[in-house]
C-alpha cells in the first residue's frame, strides 16, 4: 500500500489564486470584521468587504487529479491516467461518497485498485 496523497500544497495554492482574484478586482478589500478572528457569520446582504466563506473552496476533480497522479510512484502512475482519476473523484461525489477532497482522493484510488494507507505521502 502507498501512502496517500497530502493535499495541503494543492489546497493552498488553491486559496492563494481564489484570494489573488477577488483582490485584484479591489485592492483596498478588507476583511468582514464579523468574520475573523473568531469564524462569526456576517449576515449583511449590503456589506461590501471580503467574506472568508467566498474564498474557501476546494481544488476541482481535474486539479486533484493531475496533483494526485504526479505524486503517485510507479508502478501507479503508470497504471492510471490523470483523466481516469478525474472520473473516478467525479464517480466518488456524484455517488455520495465522502463529501470531503481527502476522502474522495482515498476512495477513488481505491476504486481504481491503488491500494492506500492512513499516512500521508507528501510532495
């Protein structure tokens, strides 16, 4: 079995573009203040700063898996295409599996016959 894939570089790289261009559209954007520190919810439909909850999201299917498959190690990464984990993390959120990117990641490889651990292979 073979570790699987950490995603926190995918993740981040992700956040970072999501930030990079809701503030190129306005570079004085602050932050809502009913938002930070502590994770409050601003509910004013007027207010004009920047919500965390627009910025989190996560990577799409086709990010991950080419991410995914350039981490895996032979024989693995040539058994699979990036297309087929594509279509196995798509199969994964349409069926209902696991709602979260690291559980998908998990299930499609193992819909695909790569057989994985709990530990975390990192780039």
């Amino acid at each position: 079995p073979i570790p699987l894939p950490d995603l926190k570089q995918l993740k981040e790289a992700v956040l970072h573009r999501s930030l990079s261009q809701l503030t190129r559209r306005s570079t004085d954007l602050r932050v809502c203040p009913y938002e930070v520190p502590g994770g409050g919810v601003c509910r004013d439909k007027e207010c004009g700063e920047l919500h965390l909850s627009e910025v989190t999201r996560e990577p799409s299917d086709a990010e991950v898996a080419a991410y995914v498959h350039g981490m895996l190690p032979r024989p693995w990464s040539g058994r699979c295409d990036v297309r087929a984990i594509e279509i196995a993390l798509e199969g994964v959120r349409l069926h209902g599996g696991a709602t979260d990117v690291d559980g998908r990641v998990r299930e499609a490889l193992g819909g695909l016959g790569i057989p994985m651990t709990e530990r975390t292979l990192t780039a």
